[in-house]
C-alpha cells in the first residue's frame, strides 16, 4: 500500500516540507490540508481603487534569503532593487546604516543615545536601554493599549544606531547588522511585477506539478478520544493508523482546532491594521525614493509604521507609495491619520523647478488589511507547551515546529530545512 502523509496547515513551511518529501521518497502519497479557501493568504492581494498591491511591504532580502530566491527564480522572474531600509523618527529621515555620527544631534541628546558599543541580550533591552526613548518610538507607533514591553521587538535595535547591538544568534539579527555595519551590500528581490501573489500562484502550480494535492477548504480538528489517541474530524482518511501526519498550524489558531482545550489566552482588544496608496505629482526629487521601505515612528503622524517605494516595486512610472498604518487613540479619525502622514511626506519632498504648479498629494485609498494583537509571551509559552502535550502519544503524527508568532517568509524556509533533516526524513524512511 503506497504510504500517505498530510500536512496540516497550508503556508510556506509546509509547501517547502512538502517538496522536500517529494524530491527524496518519489512514491508517497502527499496532501495539504487547508482550513481556508485560498491557497497562500499570506501573499494575496488587494486592491485598492484598480492598483494591486501587497498587504504591506513584501520582500525577500538577498543574500539573507539565498535558498528562498534560490526557489522562487525557478519559477518565476524575479528582479533585484540595489537600496537599503531608512528609519524615519520625528522628522528625521536617515539610513538603516548611517553611524552614531550622523544621526541628528537633537535625538542622541533628549534620548541619550551613546556613541560606544552596546551589546545587549534580548531580555535585557528595557533594563540597559533609556525608556523615555523607548516610550517615545511605542507611543509614537501605538497607543496605551500595548506596552513598551509587548513591543520591544519592533522598536530595538531598528530605531538605533550600528553600534547598538543585539547579542543573540538568531540569522535574521546576524544579518542585519551585517547590513548595519556596511560588511554586506543591501539590496531586497521581488517578482518581477513586485507581487508576491505571483510567488502564490507559481508555487500553486510546482505543488501540481509535483504531484502534492492540495485540499482548500478542509478545515480540521482534533479530539482527545483516550490517553494516548486522537480523533481527527475533516477528514476521515486522517483517522487510518498508517498515514502520516504533520502539523504545521501555528500555535494560537491551532488552540481553536483542539476540541476542550484547557488554556486559552486572556482576551485581547484587536488593534486595526491598513495599507494605502499615495500619488505625488509635480515632484522633482524625493528624499523617500533613497530607500525601498522606511520604518516610521513620529510623533508627526501617530500609528504610521512603514512607507515603501510602490512605484518602483511594481514598475510603475507614475510616483506612488504605500503606507502602513494602526489606528491610534490619539486620532480617532482614520482621514485625519492620513492627513497627518500627507504633511510628514511632503517634508522630504522637492517641487520641479521653474514650476509654479504647488505640490500634489492625491491619496488613492486606503484599506483595512487585519487586527493584530499583543499577547503576552508567557501566555504564548503556556498554550505551546500544551499543545506538544496534547499531541505527544499520537502515533505517526509529527509536530516538530511550534510557530508561535508571525514569521517571515525566509523564517519558514530556515524551520522547513532543520526540520525536515532533524525531525522528519528519519520518521519516513
């Protein structure tokens, strides 16, 4: 009987663990199964007055996601943009690379910025670092629904100049500050039309070719029949002692497939998160257009988070950028936000010459793309911890990868490679 294996959950990791499979045991019956009735979500598109766009700045950073690229350029054209991040805090724009020199003199002296090397773990960031300048950039960014604490990672050492450093190993850290202290070029790849719904639709496709079925719109749940065996209900074929299974379901949505599960997370106010589009006509230069994303935290425009080079990413000739945003409680309107972020960008903007045609802002639209929440992460570890003990006795069932907050996409191929050689090629030979 030919051997069955089901992953459960449809993302990026399980596509990449699935290809695995394929290429080393050709004869396995292999199947993804998906609760939603989209294949990919995390690369869908939206749409904003006719302009598709990501739902937020996608990309892949070269050199840092070589395996990824390498992945993607065998199905599909991908192209390459040659610039770095840029921070923008207050009114100050600068370079993701630029030394403690040449940042504003007014940020290193109300904050206490130092020009000598910090080296800090990341559970010690709030002790060795001056809060008031970590509660400016939180405040500036979110309101008093989430702490300094909840937000840690989003603020250092991103807002921070090179000689501030992270002591932890994690490859995504390592690499920046490659890119910080000018050891490596920074350049970001995209598909060629600068969506990565055409990444979505290419993988859809490989998977097809490949002979890995997919089925959408089979959700799945799992129930403690004794001890020692679940009970799967969606699809029956799970049940059948032999097949495989492997759950690659992150760690919360999952909690809510496992039937009578104990812990659950204190409840949470969702935050609202949106994207939109800004035109700017009769511009000379752009200040912005020096970097593919800027990060954003300013007091000027409360809740902006990112503003990314759209034009350039999607090959458009006319000058638009898109902007992320959270609401914020300090401005209860989401056009007075936009407002706030219209006056901020026109800070880095220079008219034509000889043109006496003023300066013009058209925002496209705007659209709501997801709530976010800020859980605790002991409350994280607790469900997690659960979750592996609810599972432990299933026979022939594997859950190697307890994914327990929104990872980027060279993240899933880095989980996928360890795991599929640690975990998973052994329990299929």
């Amino acid at each position: 009987m030919k051997k069955k294996i089901y992953l459960i959950g449809l993302n990026l990791y399980s596509i990449i663990l699935a290809l695995k499979i394929r290429k080393d045991f050709k004869n396995i019956d292999i199947n993804i199964l998906e609760a939603s009735g989209n294949f990919l979500n995390a690369y869908s598109s939206v749409k904003i007055k006719g302009y598709k766009c990501n739902p937020g700045f996608h990309a892949l950073e070269n050199i840092r996601s070589k395996n990824l690229i390498s992945l993607f350029s065998k199905i599909l054209k991908l192209k390459k943009i040659k610039k770095t991040r840029g921070i923008l805090i207050g009114k100050n724009l600068i370079s993701y690379t630029d030394q403690y020199s040449k940042w504003p003199l007014i940020l290193k002296k109300n904050f206490k910025l130092f020009e000598k090397k910090i080296n800090i773990k990341p559970n010690q960031i709030k002790k060795k670092i001056d809060n008031k300048y970590l509660t400016y950039l939180k405040n500036n960014i979110t309101d008093d629904r989430i702490s300094v604490s909840k937000n840690i990672s989003l603020l250092y050492p991103w807002f921070f100049s090179p000689n501030y450093k992270i002591n932890y190993h994690d490859e995504g850290f390592v690499f920046n500050q490659k890119i910080r202290d000018k050891r490596l070029k920074h350049s970001f790849v995209f598909p060629k039309n600068g969506l990565f719904e055409s990444i979505s639709v290419a993988l859809k496709k490989l998977l097809k070719k490949k002979n890995i079925t997919v089925n959408l719109k089979t959700p799945i749940s799992f129930e403690k029949k004794n001890k020692n065996e679940i009970l799967f209900h969606g699809n029956s074929e799970l049940n059948e002692k032999e097949s495989i299974k492997i759950l690659c379901i992150p760690v919360v949505p999952l909690t809510r497939c496992i039937k009578n599960f104990k812990k659950k997370l204190p409840k949470l106010e969702p935050i609202k998160y949106f994207t939109g589009l800004m035109e700017i006509k009769n511009l000379k230069k752009n200040i912005l257009d020096k970097f593919s994303e800027i990060i954003v935290s300013s007091e000027e425009a409360p809740g902006l988070r990112r503003i990314s080079l759209f034009s350039e990413i999607t090959g458009l000739k006319k000058k638009i950028y898109q902007y992320e945003f959270s609401e914020h409680n300090s401005i209860k309107d989401v056009k007075k936000q936009i407002i706030k972020i219209n006056q901020l960008m026109s800070k880095f903007v220079i008219l034509k010459s000889n043109n006496n045609k003023k300066l013009k802002f058209v925002n496209i639209g705007y659209v709501f793309i997801r709530n976010f929440f800020s859980p605790n992460q002991n409350d994280i570890k607790k469900i997690s911890d659960e979750t592996v003990e609810f599972f432990k006795n299933e026979k022939n069932f594997l859950f190697p990868r307890q994914i327990t907050w929104p990872i980027n996409s060279n993240k899933h191929m880095i989980y996928a490679n360890e795991d599929y050689n640690n975990v998973i090629k052994k329990n299929l030979k």
